[in-house]
C-alpha cells in the first residue's frame, strides 16, 4: 500500500512539473520568455528538493521497527539489572 502511494505521488509531481513546463512554453511562444524562464527554475529547484526529500524518507527504519528494537532492548536491559542483582 505504501509503494502504491509513493508511486502515486511521484506521478503527481511528475504531471505537474509537465503542466508547469507546458505553461511555460505556452508563455514562451506569447513573448513572455522572463517568466517562463524563473518558472523553469522553479520546476528544476522543486525536482531537486523532491529527489532530496524522497532521498530521506528512503533512508532509516521504519517507525514500526525502532519500536520493536526499542522494546527488545529494554527487555535485554532487564535481564542484565536483574543477573546484576
């Protein structure tokens, strides 16, 4: 489900950085170049934060599985206080 999602998003993104790129050649052919060129570096500077988020939310565990590392070692640290004891 969660692949199914992130595909989803990443086909959203990529159907607006189209419509943006569309619009700004549209603006392009009306002589309105200045604008269409920040619009270009904006779709650019968004892709690249995009690859960047993706590239975080790509790295680490899952939620699920900190907390079942979190809980195993509490229970190891159980067990060592109580042989200590």
């Amino acid at each position: 489900m969660i692949s199914r999602l992130t595909q989803e998003r990443d086909e959203a993104r990529q159907a607006l950085a189209l419509t943006q790129d569309k619009l700004a050649d549209y603006k392009g052919r009306l002589g309105v170049n200045d604008s269409a060129q920040l619009q270009k570096e904006k779709t650019n500077k968004l892709q690249e934060e995009t690859k960047q988020s993706e590239e975080v939310e790509n790295s680490g565990i899952y939620p699920e599985l900190e907390q079942k590392i979190n809980k195993v070692n509490g229970n190891f640290l159980t067990i060592k206080n109580l042989k200590m004891l």
